[in-house]
C-alpha cells in the first residue's frame, strides 16, 4: 500500500516530463523544419551558420533573417498565446468548448482592427503596432461584453455558444462589408489579413507582441494558484482567500488582450484555443494550472508552427489561410470532444 503512491508520483512526474520533452522536441524540430523550407532549400549546415555565426550567402541570410524566421517566431509566440487565451476562457466559463474564435471574441477584435486600418490609412497615412492592439483589445472587449450580457440570461453553455457564433457572423458580416467598400490603396493587405496569416511579420512586429503576451503569460502564470481553487468552483476559491469579483476581470482582461493582439497581427485564427488546451489536458492527464498553462502555450506555438508549414507547401506557391489548416486539424478535437460529451450536452 505505501508503495503504490510513491510509483503512482514517480509515474506522473514521468508524464509531466515526457509530454514537455515532447513538446520541446516537437519545436526544436517544427523550428528547423520550417526554416529550410521553401521556394529556397537552405541546408541545416547553411541555417546553423547564418543563425549562430552569421555567415554565409547574402540572399540565404536574407530569407532566413528577414522572412522565415520573423515567421515563425509569429506562429509561435501568437499561436501560443491564442491557446492560452483559450485556456482561459474555458476556466472563465467552466466549459471546454469556450474559446475566442467560437465566442466571437476574435471577430470583434477582427473588425475593430480592420476599422482602424481603414480609418488611419486613410486620414493619417500608417497604422502602428500599439493601434492595431489597442483596437484589437477594445473589439475582444465590447464582444466578450456581449457574451456576458448573454451569459446573464443564458444558464444553457450549448446556448451561450450559439449567441457567440451569431455575434462572430455579424462582426465578420461587417467586416467584409468595409472591406468590401474600401479603397485599394488603403487596404493592400487587409483581406489576406482577415483570413488568418502569419505572412509579412516584421522583426519590429515580433517584438511588440512577444512582449505584449510574454507579459500577460507571467501574469496568467503567476496566478495558477487562484485559477486552481477557480476551477474547484467560485465558493472554494472564496475560501480560500480568492476576490472572485476581481479574478474574473483579470481573466477577462487577460484572454482578451492576449486573443486581441494574436487577432491584432495575425488575423482571426480558429480551433486553436479550443483544441490545443484539450489536447494537453489529455496528454498531461490532469488539469492542474502551474502544468497546463505553460504546457498550453508551448503546445499552441508548435501546433501553429505545424500548420503554418502546410499553409505554406501544401500547394505552393499558392498559400492557405492559416485559419483554415487550424479548423482541419482543430475541428476534429472539437468534434471528439462533444462526442465524448454525450452528444455536447453542457
């Protein structure tokens, strides 16, 4: 008897270890694979001598520095921080199916952003990054509003999900509509933009918003604690010590800052939010904050770094949205999921 307990830790802390090993070894490779190809084959020799030395052909460095790297490191940081923003909105709304893209979070955030590049190319002449968020932010906001506003009348979560559809096809609907009406010139790439791509990143991009969710993953890391006793239920977490009222603002905050900006640089990307944090609670067998979270935001970086690749090969050199690859591996998560519900019976 107090043998099994000491295996039964021994052999969680194996899991623990294999599932983040995996993770880490999935992007180390996913990294490499991604770098060298395209329309150019770069050899790893090549890549490890331009990326550590700094040596090598012009034109390879060029590739590499200025249009695949900035790349990934957007699939990444952003795909992570979309399954983050989706791990918390499942802890907000207690329900596995919640996430920004179905809520509509990502629409509203989609159609603010598109407004402001509309607006500022037109009247100022550039859109910078702090804009771009901030509209992207105040869209998640004034839709996640809505949803709560739903969710006050809504006791049904199967419910609530048809009220977040419904608000993303009218934010999309109005989207397309100024995009429809829009001047060329003031919106060269805003249609690629819409369907979700990772294509164009900038360094002075990757920066901004590398910071922006690094931040936001310290303070969602930091509060593991609360979101644990949160996920016991609001009257635990009040026992032990947790200001609902106030947690709940900061989970509000925080998924949709984080689900603003990926929204803000990359467009609405689908699935994502849902499917990886799924995945990782599966994989890790357990549901514990200070494990899923940091194991959610690794996941979602090599989950977007995967489908990113296909977006760009599958048929180059024609590129798919990335938010439609997303939807084909994420979809059948989200499908299993309500079959393992019963049918989705909330």
């Amino acid at each position: 008897m107090n043998q099994a307990v000491p295996d039964s830790a021994a052999a969680r802390r194996a899991r623990y270890a294999a599932v983040f090993i995996g993770l880490l070894a999935a992007f180390a490779a996913l990294t490499v694979w991604n770098i060298n190809s395209g329309s150019v084959h770069i050899s790893v020799a090549d890549i490890a001598r331009i990326i550590f030395l700094h040596q090598g052909d012009d034109t390879q460095m060029g590739i590499i520095w200025k249009l695949r790297l900035p790349r990934i490191v957007a699939s990444a940081v952003l795909g992570g921080g979309l399954a983050l923003s989706g791990f918390l909105m499942q802890t907000f709304f207690g329900n596995p199916i919640a996430g920004p893209f179905v809520l509509g979070i990502s629409s509203g955030s989609k159609l603010f952003v598109a407004l402001t590049m509309i607006v500022a190319l037109r009247y100022i002449s550039f859109v910078s990054s702090w804009m771009m968020v901030a509209a992207a932010f105040v869209g998640a906001l004034i839709a996640m509003g809505f949803v709560l506003l739903a969710a006050r009348s809504i006791r049904q979560m199967s419910m609530l999900l048809v009220a977040g559809i419904m608000i993303s096809y009218i934010c999309s609907a109005v989207t397309e509509f100024l995009i429809t009406f829009a001047k060329d010139s003031d919106i060269v790439n805003l249609h690629t933009w819409s369907q979700g791509s990772f294509s164009g990143t900038k360094w002075a991009d990757v920066r901004f918003f590398t910071l922006t969710i690094l931040i936001c993953f310290l303070v969602v890391f930091l509060l593991s604690k609360p979101i644990g006793a949160y996920q016991m239920g609001e009257a635990y977490a009040q026992s032990m010590g947790v200001n609902v009222k106030r947690f709940r603002v900061v989970l509000i905050l925080m998924s949709s800052l984080i689900a603003g900006c990926v929204t803000a640089f990359a467009g609405p990307i689908s699935f994502v939010g849902i499917a990886v944090p799924h995945l990782i609670k599966m994989l890790l067998k357990t549901a514990r904050p200070i494990l899923v979270i940091p194991a959610s935001f690794l996941g979602g970086g090599v989950f977007c770094m995967f489908c990113d690749y296909i977006a760009r090969t599958a048929f180059a050199p024609v590129e798919l949205s990335i938010s439609t690859v997303t939807a084909l591996f994420g979809a059948p998560v989200v499908i299993a999921m309500l079959i393992r519900r019963h049918g989705g019976r909330m």
